[in-house]
C-alpha cells in the first residue's frame, strides 16, 4: 500500500521543523541532538537489551522512526524492526492488551506495514484493533486505563491507545469507528479531567467513586501531573494529524489544545522555560523542573502553531520551552549524549508522592519525548 507522508503518519507531516530560537539556535542546532540521543540509545544497547514490550519503549522507537523519515538513514529502522521483530511473527502479535500502555508500542505498526510491506505488521495492527471492540469502557464510552483498573480514566492513556486507532484508520481504510472512537475518547477524558479555571486537567477520574483519591464531587484526582498533561496535548495534535477537515469532531478537539496551551503558558518557569512536576505548585519545597513534560508541551505548542490551532503569540512559550529542554541534555565523558531530570513511571498519589518520585537520566519516557520535540523543531521553520 503507499501513502504518502502527510497522509499516513500520525504527528509525524512531512514539513515539520523549529520555530527559530533568537539567541539559542545555533547552540540548539551546532549538534543534531536527535542524531546524538539515538546513536548513544543504540550503543548502550542492542535491540536485544534495550527491554521487552512497554509504552516507554513505543515511545521511544517512534521518536527514532521520525528521525528516520529525515534522514532516510535505512541503520536507524533496521535497528528498531530488530526490536519489533522480536515480538511481532508471522501470527502477529501475542498480547491480551489489558490495559491501554500495553498498545502504544503498536503505533508503529501501521507505519512499519507502510515501510516495509510485510503483512505480519498488518495481522498485528488488525488483532489490537479488534480488541478494541470488546475492551471496558465507562458509561460514556471512556476506555478504563486497564481491566483492573476498573472504571478508571487517567490523563496517560489516551495518548497510549487513541492515536494508533486514528492511525489504523487512516492508513488501514477504517475510518468510521477509528476516527469517532479516538476523537471521543480525548472528549469523554477531557469531560472529566479538566479544569478550567487554570487551564490544566486532573490525573486520573474513578467513575465508580470508590479510589481513595477520588472522593470528590468530580471524582477525580487531586493534582496536576505534568506529564499526563503532556500526553494528553500529543494525543489531540496526533489525532487532529489524521482527522479529515469536515470531521464533525475536529473543532472540539482544537478546542482542547487550546484551553491546554493556554495552561502551559501560565504556569511555564520564567527563568528556565520549563515546567513543574506539579504545574501548579512551582513555588512548592520539593516540587522540581521534568523534562519530559516539558518536552512534550514544547511540542505541543509548536505544532499547534504551524497547524493554524494557535496564533503566532505562543511563540515565545514554544521556544522557551525548547531552549529549556536542550538544557538538560549534554554529552558525557565517553562521548555518548545524557538526559537528565525524567520522571520515572508513575501512578496516582498525592502531592508529596509525586515530588518524590525518581528523576532519571535516559529513562525512555524522555528519550521518546525529546525526539519527537526535536523532530518538530528541527523541521518545523515557520
């Protein structure tokens, strides 16, 4: 099947690059850091040792496939076909998919199908978009976050299942179901999580009422975890890549990197251009600058602009959060580049339990959301 670039990936057009950078440019553009992050991933590790099958991981591997579309640089997707290759067989794929972080490594199957041909990436592409069709959802139709979280929605997943689905359709002739479910899922998701008083979304929701942090009327959460904003913001520009202009959805979904951007202006760090673990606790003991999230909003904000969603004034939110972000990557004494303050995994808590958790060098979460920052900055002239 060909498609052309525009038509086929997900977040990934074809004309991406940066909003120019006065005064850190050429710092951000002497060394092609996406060339540098990748390099140092693949001698750490073989597609053997890298890990087994996790959403890190397709995160990551997507990033390195935009860096292969620039480059066209054939080591760089043979190296994650190995990885692939490793659990994707001529059956397809083996995976119950019980939970939404379980798929984001398929968004690479369409596109891989779309490289290579070979239809074992369609059978496995074809099996996750069945269990579409029998996998639990709230009362209105919100995918839960896993089976056994029962009734749960969480900022994470709709980046984790959404966009392969808008994905699948477009490139898999399926528009119908893919186009309305991964478009209504951000909306049900959105329903529930968002507050609009500071233009940021809550963790998590519990339909049921029943998690200790969900005791509210909204039933949500309690904080403002800055990178399941971050997920969320990709997901909408990823699915508004794939959506045809007349989707009945479309304007509600520009709607959402809106109000989204608009928080991220308000709470971004002044002084480094970055953005808090906690958004809105910046001034918070303990709260610290994560570089994932802020990978991701820079992203976002980008993209929103060279689509036409945002005005050309978010620009200085964009570029600040680029320059902030190249802060924190550096090359080593051995010559391999570093990532430095990411997240690690993360699950529901209070305030104390997320300032605590662990900032990570080279965790994948930022890796992937780095290279997909870069990607768009590096093409993306506008």
């Amino acid at each position: 099947m060909s498609l052309s670039r525009r038509s086929v990936l997900a977040g990934t057009a074809a004309a991406l690059g940066t909003l120019a950078l006065p005064g850190v440019a050429a710092a951000g553009t002497a060394r092609d850091w996406s060339r540098a992050v990748i390099d140092s991933t693949m001698k750490r590790y073989t597609p053997a040792s890298i890990g087994g099958w996790s959403y890190p991981l397709g995160l990551y591997f997507y990033g390195q496939y935009l860096f292969y579309r620039r480059t066209k640089e054939q080591k760089y997707l043979d190296y994650l076909v190995a990885w692939y290759d490793r659990f994707i067989t001529a059956d397809g794929i083996s995976n119950s998919f019980s939970s939404l972080d379980s798929m984001r490594a398929c968004q690479m199957l369409p596109l891989l199908y779309n490289e290579t041909g070979d239809a074992k990436y369609r059978k496995a592409a074809d099996q996750l978009r069945k269990r579409f069709e029998t996998y639990p959802r709230t009362s209105d139709g919100g995918m839960w976050h896993a089976v056994s979280r029962q009734h749960q929605l969480w900022g994470d997943g709709v980046y984790m299942a959404q966009p392969f689905l808008a994905l699948y359709g477009k490139v898999f002739d399926d528009p119908t179901y893919c186009y309305e479910e991964s478009a209504k899922n951000l909306s049900v998701y959105f329903g529930h999580l968002k507050e609009p008083a500071k233009g940021l979304i809550y963790h998590a929701y519990d339909e049921s009422g029943t998690q200790p942090w969900a005791t509210g009327p909204g039933k949500h959460s309690s904080f403002h975890w800055a990178r399941a904003i971050g997920w969320f913001g990709m997901a909408a520009i990823d699915i508004l890549e794939v959506l045809p202009a007349d989707h009945p959805r479309r304007p509600e979904l520009i709607g959402i990197v809106k109000f989204l951007a608009e928080g991220y202006r308000r709470f971004q760090d002044p002084r480094t251009g970055r953005w808090y673990q906690v958004v809105d606790h910046g001034g918070d003991a303990g709260n610290w600058l994560e570089t994932s999230a802020s990978s991701m909003y820079a992203f976002t904000v980008s993209r929103a602009i060279e689509r036409g969603y945002l005005p050309a004034s978010y620009a200085p939110v964009a570029q600040r959060g680029y320059a902030g972000v190249l802060q924190k990557v550096s090359i080593g004494s051995d010559g391999l580049a570093n990532l430095a303050d990411i997240c690690e995994g993360t699950n529901v808590g209070d305030l104390n339990f997320y300032f605590a958790r662990k900032r990570l060098t080279n965790d994948f979460h930022g890796l992937g959301a780095f290279l997909i920052m870069n990607e768009q900055f590096t093409r993306y002239r506008g």
